[in-house]
C-alpha cells in the first residue's frame, strides 16, 4: 500500500468504535502488518509510513527557510486542513510548491500534526465501468439526524458520480417518495440540464426508491434508474462516504430546531463543493471538476511547481558561488 493508504487505515483504526481486531477484519487488514505499520508510524511519523529509499546526504530543493514559516503560519491559520489539503491549498493560492509529505514534516517538527476531525475509507467506491465526465451518473441517497425537542428528520442528497459535487440536498420530516423527487428536481435545475440531457440516477432499494411513484416520476424525466445491488452498499459508496464524512462532523454538536441544522448542513455542503481538496479528484475541489476546469487547475498546478523548483535550484546555485 502507499504511504497515504496507511495512514488513512492507521486513522480509522485509530477513530473506529469497534476494537482494532474487528475493524482490521472488516478492512481486510492482517493485524501483525497493520501493528507493523504502526510501529514504525509511533517512530516516525508519517515518512516511517514510506518504502524506504536510498537517501542522498544533501539536496539542493530544500524549502526556505522564509517558505518553512509561512507554512506553518497558514496551518495556524488553516487548521480545517490537513497537510495534504494545505499543500494544494498553497500550491493554488499563494502560488508556490510544497510537497504534503513535507508539509507533514515541517509541521510535525512544531507539533502541529493531529488526528483528522473526519477521515473515513470504504472497501470500494468504484464501478468496473467508472463514470469519464459530469452528469453521467448522479447518486442519491437519506441519511437521518435526530433534533432534540423534534425527533428524527431525514437529509436526501444528491451527488455527480464524476465530480462528486453535491447538487442539492433537502432536510425533510419523512423520507418518501416525494422528498426524494423534490431533491431530483432541484438538482436538475442546478445542473441546467435540457430534456434531452438525462443523468442516469443510482439510488438503493430503500421503499422511497423502489415506489411506483417514483417509477412514474423517472419515466416522465427519461431518467434510467439504476439500483444498487442487494446487500451490498457499497455500490454507492460515495454518497455513503459522503454522508459519514458530514455526520462525524456535525454531530459534535446538539441541535434544536430543523432551521439550526439546515444552516449547519449548507455550511458544510459550501465547504466540501468549494473548498476541501479531494484525494480521489488529483487534490481538486468538486466545484471545479464539475465545472470542467480539471485539466485547467492541474496544468497550473504543474507551471507552478516547475517555477517553485527552477526557483530554488538558481537559489542553491548562486550560495554554493558565494561560499567559493
């Protein structure tokens, strides 16, 4: 596994309610592999995660001293990112590169680094045919949050498979068929979509999905509906995940009216659109996948990292005459 990949296991181990036995069971994890990788992540931190590579004694890309604290200035000031996320954040807002595994080590240095409020991983999230551009494939789905004085209300969600941007949502009292209509039209009408351009829209086998009002209502869209396979929901993972990854955060907090969650709830969908990196999307934001500005973002990305690097290799060439 990769560096990353550990440590995301590391941090569910870490978080997860169950025992560590039972939650490397579920994650196909042998126990004398993952305590492995522990060991060496208690010794090292995150680079004693990494396959281990011949090291050079010196190198002439080392950060600035002046780049080393601005780094930890904007992680002061950042602290909703993680060093992953904060190295695209510098490389696509202040316009320099840094590396996330240096990020990690310039912040470990100042004990900076702590456990993520949210990271959570499934077995799979991906079909063997996986969605190539937006509005081919929508998944949409209920979770439940329970308010205090209220009783239970249910969110439908809806999100592009591709850019895993969240195209509507609704916090409703019930959970029908209904709720979940009002949620498709509201997504379409985001996605500005003409009658001849129809998603195809997964969904579970919850009642809500399987009614024959539902049917109705696909069929009047030309919509092709499609199902998730029986007890396997993992066919929608992205929504699952997406779900998990919101809930581990807002209930931190009580709540006592649908008003008081709903603000919480657009709050968090405005942050994951427009401003949490995705690992999945190359360290991109939703908005922008969805938008079509992928290969835009990635193709700046690269311009600065090539002027950051020639920056420092002219900087280490003009010491090394100063000191002959």
């Amino acid at each position: 596994m990769t560096q990353s990949e550990k440590m995301e296991i590391i941090t569910i181990v870490e978080q997860s309610d169950l025992g560590v036995k039972a939650t490397l069971q579920q994650l196909s994890i042998n126990r004398s592999t993952f305590y492995k990788w522990y060991k060496k992540y208690l010794q090292a931190g995150y680079d004693g995660l990494a396959d281990k590579k011949p090291q050079r004694k010196g190198y002439w890309n080392q950060l600035p001293t002046q780049e080393r604290q601005k780094v930890v200035d904007l992680a002061l000031e950042r602290t909703d990112l993680s060093c992953r996320e904060l190295a695209c954040y510098i490389t696509d807002e202040q316009k320099w590169f840094v590396s996330e595994s240096t990020v990690y080590r310039i912040l470990k240095s100042y004990n900076l680094i702590t456990t993520p409020a949210y990271r959570l991983m499934e077995a799979t999230d991906k079909f063997i045919n996986p969605t190539t551009t937006v509005n081919e494939l929508w998944q949409t789905d209920f979770t439940y949050f329970k308010i205090q004085g209220w009783g239970w209300y249910y969110l439908s969600t809806v999100m592009d498979d591709y850019s895993r941007f969240i195209l509507s949502w609704e916090l409703c009292s019930t959970m029908q068929a209904t709720d979940a209509e009002r949620t498709l039209q509201k997504a379409m009408q985001v996605a500005g979509l003409q009658k001849d351009q129809r998603p195809r829209v997964l969904t579970d086998n919850g009642s809500a999905y399987v009614s024959k009002y539902l049917k109705q209502y696909f069929e009047g869209q030309s919509i092709k509906h499609v199902r998730s396979a029986p007890l396997h929901p993992m066919t929608q993972g992205k929504i699952e995940r997406y779900h998990r990854s919101m809930k581990n955060l807002l209930l931190l907090e009580h709540y006592y009216s649908p008003q008081e969650l709903s603000i919480r709830i657009a709050e968090w969908v405005e942050y994951y659109n427009h401003f949490r990196y995705h690992e999945s999307l190359d360290n991109l934001l939703p908005v922008d996948v969805f938008k079509g500005k992928k290969q835009e973002k990635l193709k700046e990305r690269e311009i600065v990292k090539k002027q950051s690097i020639e920056k420092r290799r002219k900087s280490y060439i003009y010491q090394k005459l100063q000191t002959n």
